[in-house]
C-alpha cells in the first residue's frame, strides 16, 4: 500500500493559502545530490495542495526527493496589492529541500509556511 505525499503552502505573510504557488517535486538519483526524474509540477490549487495523480501513487516510492517552491514568482504575482517593497530578485526566489522517504506505506505530509523572507517545512503527522 502507498501512502502518498501531500504539499500544502500556507503564505503567512499574507495570511492565506498559497493560490498559484509554483511547486515542483523530483527524486533525487541515487548516491547524488542533483535531480533527476520530475515527478509532479503545477500550482498550488485552492485548498492549497499540490493536487497531482504521481503523489498519490506508485511513484512515491522509497528514496531521496527535492521539492522546489517559487516563492519569488509568487510574490511578484502580488507586487503591487501586498504593500511590500520587494527587491528583484527577492531574498527568497527558489526554496529547494530535500527529503527522503523510506517508509512509503506511511503518508508524508510536508507544510510549507512562508513569507517573502523565511519559511518553515517539516514533515507534518504520519
């Protein structure tokens, strides 16, 4: 059984679901820091999910991923609406973080917390 991998991006700055945050998630080649195989890309939809078939399949399996966040395209969505003064590029432009997954019959659940100066992600419950 496949427990899946579930992104969900909150923008704190703003106090809102992260809507149209560009996400991407590879798996890493084995014994190499650099991506490899692209699994899953889109926004962030409404519920602020990633919601790709590949995460809820047998494509999630055992080994070493990167999931990238675009967080300064994000914020440029908002420039002129957000009351921020944000330098191009901006102090965060593309967040990478890798993980691994060794038991793939448990749900992984990563939330990403932002600003355009911070964030946190860690794995949420099993």
């Amino acid at each position: 059984m496949v427990g899946g991998l579930s992104i969900h991006c909150v923008d704190v700055a703003r106090g809102r679901i992260a809507t149209g945050l560009q996400v991407s998630l590879c798996r890493l080649r084995p014994n190499a820091s650099s991506a490899g195989e692209i699994i899953a890309s889109g926004a962030v939809g409404p519920q602020g999910l990633l919601v790709h078939p590949a995460l809820m399949s047998e494509a999630i399996c055992s080994g070493s991923y990167e999931v990238s966040f675009d967080v300064g395209g994000y914020y440029r969505q908002f420039r002129h609406e957000s009351g921020y003064d944000l330098n191009e590029p901006g102090f965060l432009e593309m967040v990478p973080y890798h993980f691994h997954i060794s038991r793939v019959e448990q749900h992984t659940h990563l939330p990403f917390k932002f600003t355009p100066w911070g964030f946190s992600l860690f794995r949420g419950g099993a």
